[in-house]
C-alpha cells in the first residue's frame, strides 16, 4: 500500500479579530467612565475648591477633604453598573468563547490542509473549566481599570487641594476628549492598559487552548511561529521554526502565548503517535 508524504501545514492564525473586538468594547465602557467623571467630579470643583478656600481663610478644619470621599465615592456608585462582577464576568466569557471557538476551527483547518479530513476533538472536559477562569480572572482586571483611575483621580485632587491650585486648571486636567490631543493622561493610561488585558489575555488563552487540542488529540512537539514583523521579541525570534516538546516549554519564554504579549503560535507535528492513536493511515509520519 502507498503511503503519501504529508502535506505542510501553515502557521495557526491568531484570533487577532478578537482582540481588537475586546477592546473596542472595554473602549465603550471606558468611555462611559470618563463621561461621569465629567459629571459627577469636575461639575462639582467649584463647589468643593471654594469650600477649600473658606477652610483656609478661617484657619478651619479641612471638611473639604471628607466632601472629596463622598464626591470619589458617588463617582464609585454611579459607575458600578458599568464595572459589575456580573457584566464584566459576561464579557470576558464571551471573549473566551469566541477565542475558543476561533481555535478549535483554526486547529481543524490545519487537520484538514495536512489530512484532508475533520478530526474528532472529544469532550474536552477541561474547556469548561479553563472558560470559567479566564471570565473571572478577566473581570478582576476590567474592574481594576476603574480602581486604578479612582485612585489616581483622588491623589490628583488631594494635592490640589492642599497646595492651593485653582479649580480650572484640575479641571483641564482631569477632562478627557476622546480622540484629540488633549485628554488628560490617566485617560491614555487606562487606554494603554486595555489593550494591554485584551490582547495579552486572548494570546494567553489561544496559546492555552493550542497546547490542550494538540496534547489531547496526541500531537507531542510543535514548531515555533513567530508573526514575523519588527515586533516580534528577539527572545521569541531565536524560536523561529525551531522544534519544541509539550512536555518541555523553552527557557525564558514559556510556549508560544504564555510570555506577555505573545503573538506567536504552535505549528503542530503530526508524528507516528498522533497517526497511529487518530487511525490515520496511508501517511507518513513528519519528519
């Protein structure tokens, strides 16, 4: 019986759709948070700094800083519907189906390139699981977008406040314009830290998953990917179509998604073992 000669695979996509799409959607929700800043905090300045100016006048009491907790607590209020465990627990749930969705097609495009065929995936037991924990370890970080700013909005005002600043100067601090020059820093902050959850959380995941459908379906090395453009580390480059083990991730990276960031992916070897517990047959094994 003739065996046929593997066709060669191409590289695992990354679910880069997906990411863009998470952040456009903590983006919205961004948005909504600076918008109640607007509101509840920098409507409320001149009242605040003027009753900062009569402390000072009188020599009194610094009242002005018990008004500042309640107005940064209102400001907590007002914004838990746009950051609760629940919503945001959602979000991420839906992010990790849709990675995880957008994996398993991915691996069955890369069966049926090399194979011609579509390979049984099983129950997957632990996907469930896995999904579970990415929603909850994800809403954790959504969450702590708002703590963060909170609690950089509270030092700005309290040195304000104790340093004599005039309420519009904070004022053109603390607003924020979408997409100009002039939004206040914090803001590009929060953004920067969006983007830096979205895109390293749904890497993480799809590198998770890889190696999990890989394992599963018995396939024991993989062949280092890289995107192949200049923001590729140079760490991550030296593993460029290098072979590695399941069972042996390389030193100082970790498999491709673990390390921050990491765009990289694994290109599966389909080798004796994963032929013979598959039945696949009329193949060579890679070489």
């Amino acid at each position: 019986m003739n065996k046929k000669r593997q066709k060669k695979t191409s590289p695992m996509r990354a679910p880069i759709g997906i990411e863009n799409d998470y952040i456009r959607k903590m983006d919205r929700i961004l948005e909504a948070y600076w918008c109640e800043v607007e509101f509840v905090v920098i409507s409320e300045l001149p009242g605040l700094f003027a009753m900062r100016d009569r402390a000072f006048n009188l020599d009194a009491s610094n009242d002005f800083g018990v008004a500042l907790e309640r107005l940064l607590d209102r400001l907590r209020i007002r914004t838990n519907s746009l950051f609760t465990s629940d919503r945001s627990k959602a979000l991420a749930y839906d992010i990790g189906q849709r990675t995880s969705n957008w994996n398993s097609a991915e691996w069955q495009r890369t069966i049926r390139i090399v194979f011609g065929i579509n390979l049984f995936s099983g129950r997957e037991r632990w996907l469930l699981p896995l999904l579970k924990t990415f929603s909850l370890r994800n809403a954790r970080l959504i969450r702590s977008i708002r703590d963060v700013s909170i609690d950089h909005i509270s030092s700005l005002l309290t040195e304000a406040l104790s340093s004599g600043a005039r309420w519009e100067v904070v004022a053109r601090q603390l607003r924020a314009r979408y997409k100009t020059k002039n939004f206040h820093p914090q803001y590009q902050k929060d953004k920067n830290r969006i983007r830096f959850i979205a895109r390293d959380q749904v890497s993480k995941l799809n590198g998770q998953l890889t190696q999990l459908r890989q394992v599963d379906s018995g396939v024991s090395s993989y062949i280092w990917r890289t995107s192949l453009d200049e923001r590729v580390r140079k760490s991550h480059k030296a593993h460029e179509f290098k072979k590695f083990r399941w069972d042996n991730p390389p030193a100082g990276t970790g498999h491709p998604g673990n390390d921050f960031q990491c765009r990289c992916t694994a290109e599966p070897v389909f080798d004796k073992k994963f032929l013979e517990k598959n039945g696949i047959i009329n193949f060579y094994p890679a070489d």
